[in-house]
C-alpha cells in the first residue's frame, strides 16, 4: 500500500498551503478558474503537457488523450492540469524539428519548474518530441510519467500494405524511374498515412518511444498501441493513475533515467534496428540526466544484441501494429533479459524484472527467436577515420550488403539545394560507384541538422536499376529511410570538420567491418586545404536561430545546448 502524502509534504503546497499574501491569491485565482477547494487542495497537482496540434498528424489525437489522462489522475486522487506546449510537426516544420527540439526541451523545464507542480505527464511521440519532453522534465526532477502518442495505421494501396517513410521514399523512386505514374502517386497520397498516430514503421518515433519504455518512464506496453486503438485511451488512463502513485512514492525522474536504464535504451533501439536518430537524442537525454553516455558505449553495445525485431525498414516485412500484437515491447524484452540491468526500477514497478514476468511473443517472425535474428548485430555502427574523427553511423541493416565496404571517387555537394539543382547533370558523372558527399547539413551548417542524409540518386541510375549508393554526409536520415548513408559526420564541415575539405575525384572508403570512414588524401595536402578554408557566414543574426548557433553542440555528444547541458542545480523558485 503506498503511503498518501500529507498535503504540507507536497511541492504544490508552497504554492497553495501556506499563510500568506500570495497562496491567498492563488487559492482565489483557482476558484476563478471554477475549481472547488475539496477538487485540489491537498492533492497532488499533475501537469499534462499535451504537444497537440491541429498541424501535427502524429499527434492530432491527443487533445481526447489528455481526457483519458485527467481521468486516470482524477481517479487516482490528483488534481489533473493541461499545459499546450510546443508541437514539433516533423511534416510540416521547416527547416526541421530537430532546431527547436532543445526549445520545447527549454519549455518543459521551465514550466515544470515554474508552477504548483507535484508531478507530470508528458504526452508526445513524433520523433523530437520524446527526447525533447524527457529532456526538460529530467532537468527538473519531478515523478514523471510519459505518454506515447503511439503508431497509426497501416497503410494501403492496390492491396499492398504500406510502411509511412519508407514506402514514400521506394514509390517516389519508382516514379523518378519511370516505373509508376502521377496516377499512382495520386493514389499513394490518400493510402500512404490513414489514421492519427506517427510513422508505424521502425523510424525515430516507434524508435524512441520504444527506448521511452525501455527507460522505464511508461507503462508496459505504452509504446507500441496504435494510436487509434482503444487501448491506447486505456493506457493514457492507466497512466494518469500511475503519476499519482509516483508523487506519493516520491519516485522522481532520477530514479528512473539511471545509467543502467540508458545501456538498457541503446540495448533495446540496436535490438529492434531502430533509427540512427535514437543516438543524438539519446545522448542528450543521458547527459541531461547526469549519465555519461557515448558513441563508443553504441558500437559495444551493438556487437553483443542481436536484431530481432523484422519491422520494416531494418527487417523486411512487418510494421508496429504487428510488433504490438506479437507482444510489443515486453515481448522483445523478454527474449533478451540477460542482456538488461533488470533490478532497476520503473514507473510500474520496483523492478524491470517484475514488470516483465508473464511477457510473451506471441508470433516468431515479427519478434524473432534468438537463434533466428534478423542480424547477428545491433543495427547501428559506429565509425571512425580522418573523415569523422569524433564519430560517424551508418544503419548498416538497412543497406545494400556489396556497398559495407566500398571505395569510390567522390562528387561533393556544397548545400542541399546545389545538390537538388544538379544531382542529374550529366557532367558530373555519376556513376553506381561514386560516393556522394553533402556537407554544410549538420547542426549550425544545416541549420538544425535536416534529415538529408537519404540523397536521392540520380534518374539515370534509378533508370538502369540502381537503388542504392554510398553516400556522407554531416546531417541526420530519417529513421523511416534506408540505403547506405554514412551520417552524423562530427565535427561537421560547417565548424571546419574534415568533411570541408573533400573535393570532387578524391576517393573515400568505407568499411563498416573494420568501422572505418577514409579519406584517401594524405595529410599533408589536407593541411594544405584546411590553411586554404575560410568559414562560412553565420546563419542567424537574430534571435531564436543565433542562440541555436551559439551553444548547439555537435552530433557526437547529443546536439544539445551548451548552457542546458552543463552540469549545475537550479533551485525551486520562491512561492511566497
């Protein structure tokens, strides 16, 4: 039985409890937003912060959501209040989401931070939003409980099943070959993405909500309901329910976001072939939750779990509706238990260990038996070399098995939209053994580190059959897309990384067998180029952009900012 907090030992009631000016005012500032005092003094006060848009697909469903939250809460005995926070729409913002994840991750803070606040339910699932809500919420410290915004439906057309990402990359491919036409696409448009809910293939959303549950901050099972499925009203309430009891255990993020919960998170995104973009973001988390979390800890960790996930588009068939009636996350979990810390504790229960007894995988091919993996190694590798000597990943699953290693003559792409204007002029020549380099794509050269790593090959190759190439570059790929795509490149070109120093004809080789990322062109002519560089000019010269520039830090340590990620306390503020 957990033991009610008295009201004096909530947070809240420095706000609401005491004898002065200022909890007077509150309390009469309460009854005028229609509240009775029996309805909240004394109770745990629950922030829902709700990332709803109306231009936010993923997340189009969870203003009903947040009604199932409140209910749980209500039920529970807390006092439910709905905060609107930033949406980070990954179709629609521009120049990508990834510029304003450590906003919305400033936003959570402070507002935490800020008001009478016992604890708080984050509710997110498009791909910036997981790490940015965690962000916040792990450099405040309070009970938090998250709510993934869950899958939508598969997609369809022409009786084909269709992964969101991954199938819009292979059709629009298919159309820049001649292969389908604007009837098609046409088509594809209206069966491409059918239902509220984000990405249901392995991209960074399933991918980071997975790693979500994985950490021990949902309820078992949250990350893989689709996000219609009435389940998923279920599991929202379940877990207003549970943040209450997390405020009267005094289970704080700390407790939970543990290093043992991080090895645990990289074990569980390498096992299910999930996005390259779980490394940044879960670095990031890590680093705000005082935990030292690296690339190299990606690399050992990869060499020791299996892929066992065969979801589209690391595996080759299923999408997370399936993964979720296979036995979701707790199923995969249970085929690597000797591989997890499962004496930690999560919002569930006071051990993984516990929370995992009776998981079960109810369909071999979805969730694969150890001895029949989908790879033999985690889905990620790191690499290193002259050309990334911080840190470069490739999703080695995803790719053509002859391009692993490769080596071939560069032709470089100073920006994107050169590479959008000339990736079909004949006089590049192009060819299947070229490797494509774009650069200036990466934190502050970006701005904002797009997802443009994917480069689109050229019609004529698409033409002959072609579908993959090597390809480098210093942004980030979507986790829905696939190919040989060496990202992440640190330190990026735009800061003067080696990247800025490739020229058209030099050749490069990859091997991800030894992790190696080469620029064969001796030292001696690269210092020669590096005296001749002269850096780019800024890319803001104002506002939210010039602070971005200013503190972002690089790929390899969780493009974080400076000021947030550095260690320190930040006191409660004085309520009275």
């Amino acid at each position: 039985m957990v033991r009610m907090k008295s009201p004096d030992e909530l947070r809240s009631h420095q706000w609401y409890g005491t004898d002065g000016l200022r909890s007077f005012s509150h309390r009469a500032r309460t009854r005028q937003l229609g509240y009775l005092p029996e309805e909240h003094l004394g109770k745990p006060v629950i922030a829902i912060l709700n990332t709803w848009s109306d231009i936010n697909p993923c997340h189009v469903h969870l203003r009903e959501r947040a009604q199932a939250v409140k209910r749980g809460v209500w039920q529970a005995g807390g006092f439910p209040l709905e905060f609107p926070v930033s949406t980070l729409s990954e179709t629609f913002q521009k120049p990508t989401p990834m510029l304003y994840r450590n906003l919305l991750a400033m936003e959570t803070e402070e507002l935490l931070r800020s008001y009478p606040v016992d604890g708080a339910v984050l509710m997110g699932g498009c791909d910036k939003s997981t790490p940015a809500l965690l962000m916040g919420a792990a450099s405040v410290d309070l009970p938090t409980v998250f709510v993934p915004a869950g899958p939508m439906l598969p997609g369809h057309w022409r009786n084909e099943i269709l992964g969101s990402g991954t199938d819009m990359w292979k059709y629009w491919d298919d159309k820049r070959a001649g292969l389908i036409g604007e009837c098609e696409m046409t088509e594809l448009e209206s069966g491409l993405a059918r239902s509220p809910g984000h990405c249901m293939t392995m991209g960074t959303a399933s991918t980071l909500t997975a790693a979500a549950e994985a950490l021990g901050v949902t309820v078992p099972g949250a990350s893989s309901i689709p996000a219609v499925d009435s389940g998923h009203d279920r599991m929202a309430a379940q877990s207003g329910m549970r943040i209450v009891e997390q405020v009267h255990k005094g289970r704080v993020l700390s407790s939970i976001l543990t290093q043992d919960a991080f090895e645990d998170a990289v074990t569980t995104v390498l096992g299910l072939g999930g996005s390259t973009n779980a490394v940044i973001h879960l670095i990031a988390m890590a680093g705000r939750a005082g935990v030292h979390l690296t690339l190299d800890d990606f690399d050992r960790i990869a060499r020791t779990v299996p892929v066992l996930a065969n979801v589209r588009p690391g595996g080759q068939t299923y999408l997370m509706e399936d993964f979720h009636f296979a036995g979701g996350l707790p199923g995969f979990l249970s085929r690597i238990t000797d591989l997890l810390h499962l004496d930690r504790p999560t919002v569930s229960c006071d051990t993984l260990r516990e929370q995992l007894v009776g998981a079960r995988v109810h369909n071999d091919d979805v969730i694969r038996p150890r001895d029949n993996p989908v790879a033999d190694e985690g889905g990620v590798a790191v690499l290193r070399g002259n050309l990334c000597p911080d840190g470069a990943v490739i999703k080695h699953i995803a790719a053509e098995p002859h391009l692993l290693k490769h080596t071939g003559p560069a032709v470089v792409f100073d920006d994107y939209r050169t590479m959008q204007r000339t990736i079909n002029d004949p006089e590049l020549g192009i060819t299947a053994d070229s490797v494509l380099v774009l650069r200036n794509a990466g934190p502050k050269g970006g701005p904002g580190m797009p997802e443009y790593g994917m480069l689109p090959l050229p019609d004529h190759l698409l033409k002959q059959g072609v579908r993959d190439m090597v390809r480098i570059s210093d942004a980030r790929m979507s986790g829905t897309s696939y190919g040989t795509c060496v990202l992440h490149i640190a330190p990026e070109s735009y800061v003067g990384g080696p990247l800025a120093l490739v020229r058209t004809g030099d050749t490069i080789t990859l091997d991800v067998e030894a992790r190696t990322l080469q620029l064969n062109v001796d030292d001696e002519e690269l210092e020669r180029r590096r005296a001749e560089w002269t850096p780019p000019p800024a890319r803001y010269e104002r506002g939210y952009g010039a602070l971005y520039n200013d503190q972002i830090t690089q790929a390899d340590t969780g493009c974080d900012f400076e000021f947030l990620a550095r260690p320190g306390k930040v006191a409660d503020p004085y309520a009275g």
